[in-house]
C-alpha cells in the first residue's frame, strides 16, 4: 500500500490506494495517514498543516520516508508532485 495522507473539510474522506494507485478503502476522520511517517504527520497535522506540509515534517524525522511527494486535491482535482 502507497502512504497517502488526506485532509478535507466537513466530512472529511481519507482513500487508501494499493501500488497501483487503486482504491482500497475509505475512512472518514478529520485527518489521517498511513506510512513509516504516519505518527509525525499526524502531529503536524493537529497542530495545523496541512497533508503536503505534513508529510514534509515526517520525511524530515523518519528514515523511511522520502521523496517525492505526489498529491491531488479531491476537491479541485488539483495535482502536483512537491
């Protein structure tokens, strides 16, 4: 399973996707993760970063997290890769 991380507004949807980008699951939550990163980017998360910031503060604390980061807003549709 890819890490992904996703913070929408009210309700908010967190998707898991498999290595090919396929959907696996769906849990609402304010915000989540999933990845060797996932506790630090929940703590970045709750004090207010965003889900690119947030995996940018666990790429810098956690060895096994890494570059690149690729996005997409669910709600614009919006993608980049950071």
């Amino acid at each position: 399973m890819r890490a992904l991380v996703v913070r929408l507004g009210r309700p908010p949807v967190v998707g898991f996707y498999d290595e090919d980008f396929m959907l696996v699951g769906v849990n609402q939550a304010a915000y989540y993760a999933i990845g060797s990163g996932e506790g630090l980017a929940f703590g970045a998360m709750a004090h207010g970063a965003g889900a690119v910031d947030a995996v940018k503060a666990a790429i810098c604390h956690d060895a096994e997290s890494g570059y690149p980061i690729s996005w997409i807003n669910l709600i614009t549709g919006e993608e980049g890769t950071a």
